[in-house]
C-alpha cells in the first residue's frame, strides 16, 4: 500500500522500498494550460553547477543515465526513470519542479500527486491541488536528497516565475539559441539498466485513455525489485487526456542552460541589490509577492541627530570597512547620495538563507519555518516570533485546565502560541542556539524550558522519571513522538554523547534524550556526607541506560 505524505513530510527511501531503480511519476493538468515537468541535479550547495543533470523536454537523461525523462504514461502527465545508485557523488539532491509554459497560474490546476513507482508497485504519493497555491506559475514538488542515504521530502513549495525564475534560484542562467534546433524526444532505453523490463509491443501504442491491450501476469522476483512502470489505469476525474500522437511541437525555441561562470579574478559576484530609491524620495518597503511596499517611516536609515545638538566625533579610520575594498562614499558632505555597493558587500554574508525545505536554519540563533498554502501550523514559544512575512495569524494555544494543572505540577507547562496562514516566521530567544530535529515515527524527551517551536503534528506529553532520594520521587520531561520537527534550543553548544551503562549527567544541564533510553534518578546523598560543612552540589544526577543507538544532549549550562 503506498505511503500518503503531506507537504512537509519526509522519509528514508529504504523504509519505502528496497530497491533502488525507482519509476517517479507527475499528474498534473488545468484546462488550457501547459505544463514543462523537469529534474535538477544539485550540489552539496543545492546549486545546478553541472548543467547536464538538469533533465527537461530539451535534455531527457543525465550523461551516464541515471536519470531519464520517459514521458507520459500509465495516466501521469511526465515520468521519470532514477536509479539511485548509478547517481554520481556531486549530485546530493535531485529536485521535481512544473513550471507552466506560457500564461496561466497555479491556481488553476485539478488535483495532481508525486508518485514514486518500484517494482511496477506504489510505494509513495504526495497530492497537491489549485487551491494550495495562488499566483505561482512554478511549483517544486518533491525531492530526493542524500543525508545518511537517499530520502524524499514532499516539498509543495509555490514560485512567483516560471522556468526562467528556477533556473536563476538554482544558480543557472537562460541563453536563447541563434538557430533553435528540433528538440530531442525522450526516447525508453531497452536493455539500458539491468531490472527495466517495457511491454512488449508489435504494433503502435494506443493514444492516452484508449484501452489497452491485457499485460502478462506478473512475475514473482526476489527483493530489491528492479525498476518496472506502473500499470496503466484510468486518467482521474477532470484530467483532459492529451491529443493522440504526433503532438505539434510547443517548444520552438529551446533553451540551454549553463552555470554561472565567474569572471577573471575568480570568485562569483553576488547578486545585484535593488535599486535605491531617486533621491529626495522616501525609500520603500521591500515588496513580498510582487506588490510594492508602503514608504517607510521619515528619517528611517538617515544618521541620528548628534546628541545635544553637538556634533559627534568622528568614526576611527577603516570602521565599517570591509577589507580589501574601498568605504563607500567616505567622506562625502552630509546630504550628498551615496552608493549601496559598499553595503551590499557588507551584509552579503547575512542574507536571507532559501532552501524551498520547511524549516530553514539562517545561523545558529535564529529559523525560519515556511507555512505554505495548506501547510500544517507550527506551535511555538510565545513571544519568540522576530519576524514573518506574508498572511500569518497568530493565536494563544491552552492547555486547558487539566493541562495547566498537569504543567503546574510537574515544571513542564508550555506557554505556546499556534502560527498559520500562508508565509514565513522567523524564530528566535535570547540568543540561544536552535536546532532542528526531523523525527520519522520515533520519539524523543526535551524538557519544555528548551523547546522553541514544533509541528502541530508532533503528539507530546509529560513523561515521569523515576527515582529515589528526592522529594516526590520522581521528576519529569516533555516527550514528542511523530513525524515533523521539533526546534531545540541550548545554551552554547552542546554534545551528544552515547548511552552507556556508567553514563550520568546533571540534571539542571541535560537537555534531550533519545526516549527508549532508561532514565532514574541518581542520588549521592549520604548520612556519613551531611555531617560534615559544606556541598558538592553534585547531589542528584540522572543516569541513563539503554541498548546502543541511544543518546543525550547535554549543554555548557546549568538551567
């Protein structure tokens, strides 16, 4: 039975088949609308710096074949043959996007899915429709990426431009050719990989929706199976069936992509800041999903008024400065306009960090968390938002009164609040370092004084510690089970270290721990030790046991 996943879930490939020669399959139609169904091949850095892995109707395999375009069949609109182990090591993920060719919008698409095929079986679907998107003419619909083996994410990540727009986030550039050339049509590889076994067939296939003629039962074959398509089936409701072969040809002009090379002195330049506002005008807002910001306050990034009306000592030489370049402007008479290169170059190193994933890390203090249209709500600390953009609601989140009761009793009360809407929210407290954690079914105990914000999916509750030497016996910790993320924050950074037999931490500084591991309560009060002044302050530590795999996360603080 295949896996349903949400936009925002993940998974191991090897918890969803065995194999690794895998059929991926796109649905997706609107009427009137064109649709262009690619892959790109990434780097380490999520960049496309070799653009023959980026597979499209212009370019249908990568050079040594492990990922092909196929075409439309078995009811999806594109399909793709990716066999997983034939990848090279420079290519860490491999992103499925739709981009609409010519007018039209997201908006206006019937309810489509990701499908991923192994052995002529199902073993995962990601759905999508019209109604999770708005204005996009592009959408990024799932990955494979590498981390400790190949996982997919269910992405559903909407985008403003079209194929262009993409092309340009994943480091490439458009180039439109003199004298375009007929473009290549993907053509299925007989014999090109061991395990791909196409139908038979003597005579021209029929056109999309005519019956088909009966397939030979299935042959019973040993795990892994090898890469075999889905069987046809019937188109679902509202999808228009494409016209029988030959198809005029809709891409005229085809496009090559290239990266982007860098100049002579070597290094890439960054990207080019918008244009200052003419001088004498007040500057703008910078603008999300196109529309223009409002005006900003008056006097907003002007120099403040020396104190007491005297004039301010000048700036130390090189101040602000960065180094190798000329300071922008210096010296210029007050009132003069003055260049953004300087500044540009200066805050290049503190932008905004893009991925298209949910939960995006922007530095060691502060996350984003992406909503998305439809997206699942985030609960999160109160007052620990710094910053959002889009349409975001913001609500208190109670435990009710056998939660508060519960949270009094036990020190493991969460004071949260619930984030929706359709945007990004940036998350931060008092400096303290933040880290994801992606659960996949399994569990882990945080304390509640060191949990930023979570997915709503997460199921959490008190869990008791047992002991012995203090009063009441017993402490307690949160423990979160699921599948979504949970945001941990530590002061400094922290260590994990194995479970062992003979492992101990303080209390008052561990932060997580893998929740099959056995927990209790240590205490080296004696009777012997109080009758003498004075305390170690080392009484009451909690020992950890459990089989190997287990862990704890212990921070350079003491809560």
């Amino acid at each position: 039975m295949a896996r349903e996943f949400q936009r925002g879930h993940k998974a191991r490939i090897s918890d969803l088949t065995a194999g690794t020669d895998l059929y991926v399959g796109v649905q997706i139609s609107a009427p009137g609308l064109t649709f262009d169904i690619s892959c790109f091949g990434l780097d380490a850095d999520e960049r496309l710096s070799d653009d023959r892995y980026f597979v499209f109707f212009n370019q249908p395999k990568s050079p040594e074949e492990s990922i092909q375009l196929l075409g439309a069949q078995a009811g999806d609109t594109e399909s793709f043959r990716v066999t997983l182990d034939r990848i090279p090591s420079h290519i860490r993920k491999l992103s499925f996007t739709a981009t609409l060719d010519g007018a039209g919008q997201m908006s206006h698409i019937a309810p489509g899915y990701l499908r991923i095929v192994a052995g002529g079986e199902e073993v995962a679907r990601y759905s999508f429709s019209g109604a999770e998107f708005s204005t996009e003419r592009a959408v990024m619909l799932g990955d494979f990426y590498f981390k400790d083996g190949w996982r997919f994410a269910a992405v559903g990540q909407g985008f403003d431009g079209g194929l262009e727009a993409l092309l340009k986030h994943f480091g490439g550039e458009v180039l439109e050719e003199e004298a375009p050339a007929a473009p290549q049509q993907p053509q299925p590889q007989p014999g090109a990989a061991p395990g791909f076994a196409p139908p038979a067939q003597t005579t021209p296939p029929p056109a999309f929706g005519a019956p088909a003629a009966p397939a030979p039962a299935p042959q019973p074959a040993p795990a892994p199976q090898g890469f075999a398509p889905p069987p046809g089936h019937t188109p679902p409701p509202g999808h228009t069936p494409p016209p029988p072969a030959p198809a005029p040809n809709v891409h005229a002009a085809p496009t090559v992509v290239g990266p982007l090379t860098p100049p002579a002195g070597g290094t890439v330049p960054p990207p080019a800041a918008p244009a200052p506002a003419p001088y004498g005008q007040p500057p703008q807002q910078p603008s999300y999903g196109g529309q223009p910001g409002a005006p900003l306050p008056p006097g907003y990034g002007q120099q403040p008024a020396p104190y007491g009306g005297q004039p301010t000592s000048p700036m130390p030489p090189g101040y602000g400065q960065v180094p190798g370049q000329q300071p922008a402007a210096y010296g210029v008479p007050q009132g003069a306009p003055q260049g953004a290169a300087g500044v540009t170059a200066a805050l290049q190193a503190f932008k905004e960090t893009p991925t298209g994933q949910r939960w995006t890390q922007q530095n060691k203090k502060l996350i984003r968390v992406d909503l998305g249209i439809g997206g699942q709500p985030v609960l999160a600390k109160q007052g620990s938002m710094v910053l959002y953009q889009g349409k975001v609601d913001f609500s208190y989140k109670g435990a009710g009164f056998a939660g508060r009761v519960v949270g009094n009793a036990t020190g493991q009360e969460m004071q949260l609040m619930r984030c929706t809407g359709q945007g990004q929210v940036f998350l931060a407290e008092n400096s303290t370092h933040l880290h994801p954690v992606e659960l996949q079914g399994d569990a882990i105990c945080v304390s509640a004084e060191n949990v930023l914000a979570f997915d709503e999916s997460l199921q959490y509750e008190v869990r008791r510690i047992e002991g012995h030497g203090i009063p009441g016996g017993a402490l307690f910790t949160m423990q979160f089970q699921g599948t979504g993320t949970i945001v941990v924050k530590t002061h400094g950074t922290p260590v994990v270290l194995p479970v062992t037999p003979t492992t101990f931490a303080d209390c008052n500084a561990v932060v997580a721990w893998s929740a099959a591991s056995q927990v209790i309560v240590s205490s080296q009060v004696r009777m012997r030790r109080n009758a003498y002044p004075g305390d170690t302050g080392e009484s009451v530590n909690l020992q950890f046991r459990g089989a190997p795999g287990n862990f704890i996360v212990v921070q350079p603080y003491e809560v």
